[in-house]
C-alpha cells in the first residue's frame, strides 16, 4: 500500500516541491501552488490530471471525482489500491499541469 510518505518520497525528486498545508491537511507545492494533498481521510490524495476520464474507466476502484472536484481537472486517488509506478508517473504530471512553464520544460519526458 502507497502512504502519505511514500508520496512525499516520490515527489521529492521533483524540483522546487514544498511541503505544506492545503485545507488543513498535509499537502505538496511547486512555487506555492497546490499539486497533490492528502485528504481528511488519510487514506487518499487529490492531483491535477489532463487524463481523468481514462483513469476513471480504468481503475474506477483507485480513482474517483467527488463532486467538488467536477471543475477542476482533478483526481482523487485511493492510496490502498494505486500502483506505485502509476501514482509516479501521475504526480509527475500534477506537478507539470502546476509548475510554471519554464520550470515545466526543464525537466526531462
């Protein structure tokens, strides 16, 4: 199972992320915009996604839009059941949809 420090973990390769608070819970900034947070639960995580309508036909048990989230392009993700490569590979992408371009472009595909 994926926790919260595990995520951190996966993150911290990343340039410029911040550890921080997001509506009372912990939570991970590129410049001081949110990119993915632990939820009230403890047990999932929000992220910003170009490729939610997929991983929501795909993994319906690991992914989820809680209504609050309809308009924005965001995911929830159950730690319990997402595959660790995955989860990388998605938070790489929140953190591209929220870092400025420049910094975005500096890192490798």
């Amino acid at each position: 199972m994926v926790t919260w420090d595990r995520v951190c973990d996966l993150v911290s390769v990343l340039p410029e992320v911040e550890q921080g608070i997001s509506y009372g819970t912990p939570a991970c900034k590129i410049r001081g915009k949110l990119f993915v947070r632990l939820l009230e639960d403890g047990e999932r995580i929000a992220i910003f996604t170009h490729e939610r309508e997929a991983l929501l036909a795909t993994a319906p048990q690991t992914y989820t839009v809680p209504a609050h989230y309809t308009n924005y392009p965001m995911v929830v993700v159950a730690l319990d059941t997402a595959d660790p490569v995955e989860l990388s590979e998605l938070l790489t992408e929140s953190w591209r949809i929220r870092a400025p371009k420049r910094l975005a472009a500096t890192l490798p595909r």
